[in-house]
C-alpha cells in the first residue's frame, strides 16, 4: 500500500486506517458522527494527498484538455477553475475532475486517487498535440480544510484575502512561510473552505501551523468516513459508486459540465443521447421507512418491478435520516415519486428526493 507523507502523524494521532484507493489512508478519528459536525460547524482538516495531480504546458495544452474534458476549458481565466468529466469512447466516464488555470499555457489537472494511472494513459493517448506531461501526484500533498470558520481560522498564515476569493478560483503564495503554496477556494463538502497544495517535503510544516492556527476554532483532523457522509449530504458523486466507465455524464446529472460547444470525445455520441433522452437518471434516495440504501441494493416499485440500483448510501449526520443516490428509470425519477428499496428482501418504503439534502 502506497503512504502519504503524513500516514505516520495519522497513526500517531490515533486514526483508525483503511485501505483506500491503494493508499493507507485515515477513515476516522474521533468518529464519523463528531467530525461531520466539526466540519458543518466549524472546521475541519482532511489529508487527501491521494489524489493525482497533473501539469500540462505548451502552445496547445488548452487543444488537449478541451479533447478530453466534457466542459469548455476555453471559458477559464487565469486563476480560475473548472469541474468537469473525461468522456470515454463508449457513453461512460474514465474519470471526473478539476481544471485549473494557471496561465493560458500551462494547466493543473486533479485526479481521482484510484484513477490516477488510468487517466495519465488516456491523456496521453490523446496528447497528439506534443504538449509536455507531467504527473507530480507523488510529491504533492493535499490538505481540504473545511467548514464554515475555515477563512477566519487560516488567514493568519497568509497574506492573501482568503475573504476575496471566490467559489471556484485559487491563488498561489506564501501559506505557512512556505512559498509557491497552491490555495484553491474549492471542497467536497459543500461547508465552504480552501484545499492547499504543497510539496511532501513541507506537508508537515503547513499540517501543523494549520493545527496551530485553527486552535481556538476548535480545529480537528477528519478522515475519509465523515468525508462521505458530507459529500452525500450535497448530492455529490463519488467516482467508481455513482459515476464510471459505464455511466453517461447525462444520466448522472452532469449535463452542467458536458458542454457541446466544442469538440471532445464521443461529443458526437452524447449530443444524441442528449436530444433524444437518457432512460434512467441519477436521483437522490430519502428514506420514509427504516433502513439504510446501500451501494448495490434494488430500487423497485411498489409491485416489486426493478427500477434501478443504489449507488451511495449513508445515515445523515446532519439530518438524522438516510439518504442515497441511485439510478431509477426516467418515468420514476420525478421529485417526490414513491420507490422502495430492497433491503435483505424486504421492501423498505423511499421517496425520490432532488439533492444537496441539506439546504
């Protein structure tokens, strides 16, 4: 199993590690439960060095992402970021990610953990531009501090206006004393924040001024369990459970970043799906009945006929409810249509919902 350059300070802080996306990463701390609040109330540091980042330079580096992305790069300005997701040639998704401008030659790609080497090749397939690749995932770190007080808690390691920034940009500067920091307005939890990206060999000494910093907000470390439940919460899609090689960004609710105002591949394929209708959609899951929908279980009618399959389920913290998402067929995907999920063989009662669940 691959380590972060923290993995030690995880272990000695007493997290409970898993296994994840081949890396030992921390689930938990002091609780899913207590960190999900700690986030949607105040703040909270999650290590996600697992992820994969990119960087693309050269006259056609935008020719390249605009080949491989769904969404229009050309729309980005310095600075500014994009989401988007990578089309494969067959309808589904080799990945979904982040685009981020560095200048009009030069961008930052980040990737899912468990796609890493899967989205370099297909990359690099398509690189017929001779635009220079590199893949700097194993010596950059990646720390999301998340929740409503995270500019206040955080502004004292810079000297850039965290409270300027907005939704979807980032800056590069000193954080921390370190130089040449990445600071990106952006987060999977949809509680506001920053994700910082710094070199391994500073990891340690911008995770611990954060901690300082963050001190009197009540900051705490926050693992990959309270990460779900907060993604969930916003509706958000997880690669490899909602979204993958054989889902169609229309079908997954990702017509928002699958724009057809330039060519990309399969554009030609998805356009079509798009004038005539997909048959199932991506729908959120809110329980009427007892039970938890989790990844796998049928969805199906009241006379017992499939309609579909979870995706992603979870006790919602901060609803005191569970919630999911799931693939229903078109007809049943209207917002407050009554389905029921299997769950060992019984038929517990659910209500189509339309996500974030929390408002």
């Amino acid at each position: 199993m691959k380590t972060t350059a923290l993995t030690d300070l995880h272990i000695a802080l007493g997290a409970k590690m898993v296994p994840f996306a081949g890396y030992n990463m921390p689930v938990q701390y002091t609780g899913i439960n207590d960190e999900h609040e700690t986030v949607r109330k105040s703040v909270g540091v999650f290590d996600v060095s697992h992820m994969g980042e990119f960087i693309l330079k050269g006259e056609k580096a935008l020719d390249l992402v605009q080949k491989i992305s769904s969404n229009d790069a050309a729309k980005l300005y310095d600075g500014k970021i994009q989401y988007a997701c990578i089309p494969n040639e067959t309808g589904g998704i080799v990945d979904d990610f982040l685009v981020y401008r560095i200048d009009a030659n030069t961008f930052f790609l980040v990737v899912n953990a468990s796609n890493i080497e899967k989205d370099w090749d297909w990359i690099s397939k398509h690189n017929i531009y001779g635009v220079e690749m590199k893949n700097i995932s194993d010596k950059t770190s990646l720390f999301a501090v998340q929740g409503p007080k995270t500019t206040e808690a955080l502004q004292s390691l810079t000297d850039i206006d965290l409270g300027e920034m907005e939704y979807y940009t980032f800056k590069k500067g000193v954080f921390a004393g370190v130089e040449n920091v990445l600071i990106s307005a952006t987060g999977y939890t949809g509680a506001g924040g920053f994700e910082i990206y710094v070199e391994n060999s500073h990891a340690k000494q911008v995770w611990n001024a954060i901690f300082e910093a963050g001190k009197s907000f009540g900051i705490k470390p926050i693992g990959l369990g309270a990460r779900d439940t907060l993604r969930l919460e916003m509706g958000f899609c997880l690669y490899g459970n909602d979204i993958d090689d054989t889902t169609s960004p229309l079908e997954a609710g990702l017509g928002w970043v699958t724009k057809f105002t330039k060519d990309f591949v399969n554009a030609d394929a998805l356009r079509k799906q798009k004038e005539e209708g997909v048959s199932r959609k991506l729908v959120g899951i809110e329980m009427i009945e007892r039970g938890i929908p989790r990844h796998g279980y049928e969805i199906v009618d009241a006379a017992d006929n499939l309609l579909g399959v979870v995706t992603s389920g979870t006790q919602s913290p901060s609803l005191q409810k569970s919630i999911g998402l799931g693939y229903v067929k078109k007809d049943f995907s209207k917002e407050g249509t009554e389905i029921f999920i299997k769950i060992r063989d019984k038929k517990i009662k659910a209500v189509v919902s339309k996500p974030p669940f929390i408002k």
